[in-house]
C-alpha cells in the first residue's frame, strides 16, 4: 500500500537518529580526562585524554575532537607544569 504522495509505504518507519552526545563519547571522554590531569596524575589522566582525542580526530571523526586534542595538550603539560611548581 502507498500513500497519495509518493511509493512510500504507509506505517511508522522509525529512523535511527544520533544525537550529539552520542557521536562525541570519545571526544568528551577525553575532555573529562584532560580537565582531571591538570590536577590529578597528569601523565595518565593528559596522556590518556590526548590518546582519546587523537583516535576521535582521525578515525571516527568526531566534532569536538580539535577541543578534547587541546584539553589533553594542556592537561598534561599544564598538569606536569603545576606539579612542578608545587613540589619545589
């Protein structure tokens, strides 16, 4: 059975939608990483969150991957650098 406007069958055909969120997952993991090894272990939780957004950027392609790369920069020099300071 089609419908008056077209071949298109008649019923409720429901389409997979992604929302935002889910596309990002890597991208906002590695942000929450990045932002926890600015004060926390710097060297896993930087390190970590940067290997997060490099893997986001180039193989799944996620929007806010280029934000997550520079959180994770900056956890993990910013972390070491702040540890630094406070342990001299």
């Amino acid at each position: 059975m089609s419908t008056q406007y077209g071949n298109q069958p008649v019923g409720q055909h429901h389409a997979t939608a992604r929302s935002g969120a889910s596309e990002n997952v890597l991208s906002i993991i590695a942000i929450v990483m990045g932002a926890i090894g600015l004060l926390f272990l710097p060297i896993v939780f930087g390190l970590g969150g940067l290997i997060l957004a490099v893997v986001a950027k180039f193989a799944r392609h996620e929007r806010l991957s280029t934000i997550a790369l520079i959180v994770g920069a900056v956890g993990l020099i910013g972390g070491m650098i702040l540890g630094a300071v406070v342990a001299s």
